[in-house]
C-alpha cells in the first residue's frame, strides 16, 4: 500500500475528530489535507491561521542574528488549532525566521549538522584564503600554480582562483574597456565571497588577481574570521614588469590603447599590513618553488596543517 492510500490520523485536542477537508485539499478544520486524500500515517499536516503575515512581520522589523540562525524580533503566535497551545502545535512556525540582506528579502539562514571544522578534520587541514596581489606580469598566477603544486603533494587540498580564469566564467562578459575594467575591480569582492565559501569548505583557496586597491581588499580580508585571510604582496618592480609584459598589455598601455590600466595610469596601492611580503629586484628574483615554500612556511608555522 502506498502512503497516498493510508487513512489521515487526524484528532484534535480531547479526541474531537477535525471535519473532513475540502476535495481540492484546502484547509479544513486547521488540518491541510492533500487533492489525492492521504498522506503517510501519523503524519499530520496543520497549517497556521495567519502564516504569510507571521512571516512577513519578521522580515519586516527583524535584527538577524546570522550565528545564531534567527532573528532578534518576536515573532507573533498563530492561531491555535484544536485548542491546543501555540507551542505544541507549531513549534516549527514559531521558530520560522526571516531577515532582510541588502536587496534580498525573505531570507533565513540554515545551518547544517556538518559545520567547517567537521570538513577541516575530514581534509586534515584549516582552510583559509591566500591572497596573491600584485601588478600584471609579477608572476601571481606562476606563484599559485606552484603553490598549488606544493601543497597538492603534501597531500592538502587547494583551489585557484586566477583572474584570467575567471573571464573564462564569472567575468566573461567584460572586456577590457575603461567602463569593464572598473567594473572588473569592482568585482573583487565577489570573488572575495567566492574564497570565503571554498575556506569554509576546507579547502586552502589561492586567488590571484591584481586588486589593486587596499579597501576592497580589505573588505575581503574582514569576511574571514581568525586570521585565515593570508595576503602575499609580490613586490615586483614596475620595469619588471614591463620587461616581462606576457600578454603585451603594457606596450599598448604606453601606446594609450589602453586606458586605465594599472600601474601606467591607474594607480596600484602598495599592500601595508600584508602577512608575506615576496621580494623581487631587477635581475634578482626568486624562483617560483623559492616563492611557494615561502607562503608554506607561513602556513604551516601558523597551524595550517593539523596532524
């Protein structure tokens, strides 16, 4: 038998026998009923009075509590069904929280049974955010490849999030025109949330992107909690840079194909509370497996790694 064919158990307080519901399943008695007449047996489905407006005040007038997964605001009772308490009856109503989020409203925050550390003590390692600045052609990208390498085998789990990547995916639809750039950068700290959900996963996430200003990459750094956003400044001297100039980008740059390109005529804010500082002169630059043992001494001096 299926559990659309069993009997609904559907008494009220003191054995009273709720009325029958309505053939289209509407409400009927305070008991939601189902069109096809059944649900599984001791299941019962109550409905409150006034739900929409219950939910609708606590968005409304709430102070979401994220950590703890509910709002400041009471929430007002439903109706009693049967006679019964509010409480007893719908204890998962009462509990129904909802909050507003800039432009995102209705919203709850659910949280679930395996938390950060649980997947932390499944990888055997602390996730966190290594944040790789510095001016195009400083070897961001070269630095997050080996790190990623390193880290890979030693047996800890990584993910790279590379600039150029992401115009692959996430930024495929900017160019590199004055109005895309800006909007490019603005951008950062949306990959910023992006790092902070593979850190909360447990993954030692490596981005690379120049993001050239200290605000936005501040902003990135205060969505991680305890210490887990690493900065590495690769400090590269500008005709370095040039020197190396993969893509070609600074020749046009200097011809003024390009405008607003960073370093030439846009500015790039020197990190000053970075935790690694990677230094690099005119004929004298470290390899990349010097560079990516550098950020895991870091990590591992820190507690990183768990044992």
């Amino acid at each position: 038998m299926l559990a659309r064919d069993l009997p609904i158990p559907c008494s009220g307080a003191g054995g009273r026998r709720a009325p029958a519901a309505a053939a289209d399943g509407r409400l009927a008695g305070g008991v939601l009923r189902p069109p096809w007449g059944g649900v599984a047996a001791g299941v019962r489905l109550v409905a409150a009075a006034r739900p929409m407006s219950v939910v609708t005040a606590a968005a409304a007038g709430s102070s979401w509590d994220r950590k703890a997964g509910r709002s400041e605001a009471a929430v007002p009772a439903a109706a009693p069904v049967d006679g019964k308490d509010d409480d007893d009856v719908l204890p998962v109503l009462n509990k129904l929280m909802t909050s507003t989020v800039g432009k995102s409203t209705n919203i709850r925050w659910h949280d679930c049974p395996v938390n950060q550390l649980d997947r932390q003590k499944l990888l055997n390692q602390k996730g966190c955010v290594v944040w790789i600045t510095g001016l195009s052609g400083s070897g961001k990208s070269t630095l997050a490849c080996a790190l990623s390498r390193e880290l890979h085998s030693r047996g800890h789990l990584t993910y790279v999030l590379d600039g150029d990547n992401l115009r692959h995916g996430l930024n495929k639809d900017l160019s590199f025109k004055a109005e895309d750039r800006a909007e490019n950068i603005r951008r950062v700290g949306l990959f910023g949330e992006v790092a902070k959900l593979f850190a909360d996963a447990g993954l030692i996430c490596i981005t690379s992107l120049i993001s050239p200003y200290k605000s936005d990459r501040s902003a990135c750094r205060k969505l991680l909690p305890n210490s887990s956003f690493i900065e590495v400044f690769l400090n590269v001297p500008l005709e370095v840079c040039e020197e190396r100039d993969p893509k070609g980008l600074y020749k046009l740059a200097r011809a003024g194909k390009i405008k607003g390109f960073t370093g030439i005529d846009d500015p790039y804010e020197t990190p000053s509370d970075c935790e690694i500082v990677i230094q690099c002169k005119v004929g004298d630059c470290p390899s990349p497996k010097s560079m990516a043992d550098q950020v895991v001494s870091y990590l591992e001096a820190n507690g990183f790694f768990q044992n």
